[in-house]
C-alpha cells in the first residue's frame, strides 16, 4: 500500500463523513420535530405510525435491489448522488406543505433517498477503509455522521425555542442540503473511480469465492439478525421514561444526544480493535446489548444512565464494525449486494424486534427484559459457531 493511496483513501472517508454529518442535520433535524409537526397539520396518531411504518419498510426493505444493482452496474455514484438528493432536498420542502398527505409524500420520498443510496456509499467506503483498516474507516465515518445526528436536533429545538414556527425551522434546513450536496459533487470529482483505491490481493488464495450465498455470511447475517432483534430501541425507552415519570420530559432528548455522542466515540473504539483482532470484536454487542437491557428498566437513574450509555455503544458497534466485517465475508465483486442483504435483514430485524418488544411491554416489563437477553444470548451462540 502506498502512502498517497492511503491518504487519498483516508481523504474520500473525511468527504463521505462530512456528507454524512450535514445530511444527518438536514434529516436527523426534520425527524426529531415530525411527530408535532404532524399533529400540527391535522394527522392523527394512526396516520403518525402508518407513516413512519411505511417509510422504514421503504428505507430497508429496497436496500437489497440497490445492492443488487450496485454490484451489476458497476457504477456506484449514479446511486449515491440521485440518493441523496432525494432525501435532503425533500426536508426543506416541507417548510412549504399545508396538509399532512403533501408532507408524508415527502417524508417517503426521504426514506426511498436512503434506500437508494445507502449501499453504494458503504461500498465505496469499503474501498476506501480496506486502505486504512475497515474498523477505523468506518468508525471514523460513524463519528463524523453521530455530530450530525446530536446537532440537527439539537438546532431544530433551539429554532423552535426562539421562533416557535415549524416552517422557519424546515426551511434553515436547505442550508446543510446544499452543503451536503456540493461536498458530494466534490467527492464525485476527485474519486470517479472509488474502488481503484482497493488494492486487491496479490495473492488468488486470499481472494474470497464469489456468492452471498457463502454458508459465513449467511450466519452472519442470522448473528446481525438476532443482535438486532434484541436490542431495546429508544422510541419504547422513551415511552418507558415518559409513563414511569423517571426523569423530565426535557431529560429524554438530553439521554438521546448524549447516547449519540457515545454512539460516535465507541465507533471510533470499536473500529480500532475490529483492526487489531478481526470478527471476534464483535461478540461485544450482543454482550452489551444483553447488560444493557436491565439497567435501562432497572428504575434506578443512575443504572438507567449507564444502561443508555451502553445502549449508544451497541448503536456504535452496529454501525461500525457490523459493516466493517461485510468485506471480509464476501466477494470484491458483490459487496454491493452483500450491503444490500445487511441493511434489508437490519431493518427487518428491527421492525419485528420492535414489535415484539413494544406487545410484550403491555404485558410485562420482565418480558421485554427476558426477550431481549433471550435473542442476544441466541445471537452470540450462532456467532461462536461461525468458522473464523
């Protein structure tokens, strides 16, 4: 590996970051006030769930197509532009809607943007971190995306403080937009050709046999499947905090935000020694997850504190080295398609863990508990089985 190869890898991952950073302004942003937003143009709570609901299964549901064709294509860019485009030129659009059903079709059309550009990109930073290390390029993209995640927000509720007018709000939004676009064209400028950066092995032995459907990925996709499953999302810790009155209502989205900036140094951490010891990094998150889950419905705030800090270390652990790992499964030649698979069965995982956990709750707070030790314990069974 060369030295300038290297930095111009390590350049093309600080430009995919800062992509990352302002797109999550503009639509981390825009999520965190769409709930009121909502109720404020006449939807009802049914109309609130039905659109989330649709959104995420368009989000995750199409990634495994744009994978798909992000391998056949060949072509990256013609994914990751068009994507992001859709998804932060739709934000500031609507500072301009006067009725929910305009705004929901842009809030789809959001949701489609990522579907359509997420698996490219994490191809193309492959290419990149494979000149770096996977764990510390991905770790280092994570981090820059989490500043994004807490400042969007974070502004949104300083607009909205101040003014108190949503379209104002959405409207500031088409300022990361435009950024998040040019620093995209600018990326497309200086690396055309991404996966030139990869330098591939020299020798055919370390070449990895084509196919997704090698019996390694697939049980790793199941380990991906069941972590995720497992783990307590904070739309139900929220709620949680909200019906016991543990904290203000003003603490929740202070835990968020700082859960997030735990999210992005753990991402750092994690990738670093995803470099050093390889696959075995990973038995950590569903370990984490696992601890995570009783402390965060002890009722104690400080073990509830340390259960939302962990709970921001799995999200960085999934983010980072769950992707990190992907090239070292699968084929050169279909990593597209391999990202496609993952972020299909993530969100899917997510969707069905969510709502197992969301009955089970009605139910019994124990079981939510014993469901999400159940399926991190089950997730690190099939991991250890996995050949090495």
């Amino acid at each position: 590996m060369s030295a300038s190869n290297r930095q111009r890898a390590l350049r093309l991952i600080v430009l995919f970051g800062l992509v990352s950073l302002m797109a999550d302004v503009t639509y981390e942003g825009a999520r965190s006030i769409l709930g009121p937003y909502l109720a404020l143009l006449g939807a009802s709570g049914a109309i609130v769930g039905m659109i989330s609901g649709i959104g995420e299964l368009l989000s995750y549901g199409l990634r495994p197509l744009y994978g798909y064709l992000t391998d056949r294509l060949r072509r990256p860019w013609i994914f990751t532009i068009p994507g992001y485009a859709m998804s932060v030129l739709a934000i500031p659009l609507l500072a301009l809607t006067r009725a929910w059903p305009a705004a929901a079709v842009l809030i789809l059309i959001e949701r489609l943007g990522k579907a359509v550009r997420t698996p490219a990109r994490d191809t193309m930073l492959s290419y990149a971190a494979s000149e770096i290390g996977p764990g510390k390029g991905f770790g280092l993209h994570e981090a820059l995306d989490q500043i994004g995640a807490v400042g969007g927000p974070l502004g949104m509720a300083l607009i909205l403080q101040l003014s108190g007018r949503y379209d104002l709000a959405f409207g500031i939004l088409l300022i990361p937009a435009l950024l998040t676009l040019g620093l995209l064209i600018t990326a497309r400028l200086l690396y055309p050709t991404p996966q030139h950066l990869e330098v591939p092995p020299t020798d055919p032995g370390k070449a990895l046999p084509k196919g997704t459907a090698d019996p390694r990925f697939r049980q790793y996709l199941i380990f991906v499947a069941l972590s995720v499953a497992g783990l307590v999302h904070f739309q139900l810790l929220s709620f949680h905090l909200k019906q016991m009155r543990l904290v203000a209502d003003p603490v929740i989205p202070v835990l968020f935000a700082a859960a997030m900036l735990v999210d992005a140094a753990a991402g750092l951490l994690f990738g670093a020694l995803y470099d050093r010891f390889g696959l075995r990094v990973l038995v950590t998150i569903p370990a984490f997850s696992a601890v995570a889950a009783p402390l965060i419905f002890s009722g104690y705030p400080l073990l509830l504190l340390i259960g939302v800090m962990l709970w921001g270390a799995v999200i960085g652990g999934q983010e980072t080295i769950m992707r990190a790992a992907i090239p070292s499964l699968v084929a050169r030649e279909e990593r597209g398609t391999a990202y496609g698979l993952f972020n299909g069965i993530y969100g899917l995982a997510w969707f069905l863990g969510s709502a197992a956990m969301g009955a089970l709750y009605d139910l019994s707070l124990g079981g939510v508990i014993a469901f999400a030790i159940g399926m991190e314990l089950m997730a690190l069974s099939v991991f250890l089985r996995m050949p090495r």
